[in-house]
C-alpha cells in the first residue's frame, strides 16, 4: 500500500519454499484475469543501480 494515498501501488512479493513450487505459481497464475486485470506473475530480479539525480539536501 502507498503510505501517502492508502491505495494498492499494484503489485506484492511472495516468498515460496522451493523452486520448484515458485515455478509452479508462474505458470498457473501468470496472465489470468483477477477483477478484470491481468496478472503478471514472476522471479523478482534485484534492483537496477539508479543514477545519482541529486535532490534536495545535495
């Protein structure tokens, strides 16, 4: 959940216990409708590194 606004940001992470069963859900769940949205379900890959932009304070 968004902590300013309280709405859903839309997506969620999941621990499995085994590859074997994380393979699984992806393949049963990927692309199947959930309150008329399609889900998209797969491996989290770490973050990319993000360039230094500034901001306030620097």
């Amino acid at each position: 959940m968004d902590r300013d606004s309280g709405r859903s940001k839309g997506f969620g992470f999941v621990e499995m216990s085994s590859d074997a069963e994380a393979a699984s859900a992806i393949q049963q769940l990927n692309g199947k409708d959930c309150d008329g949205r399609a889900l998209t379900v797969n491996e989290a890959r770490p973050q990319a590194p993000r360039e230094n932009r500034g901001g306030y304070g620097r």
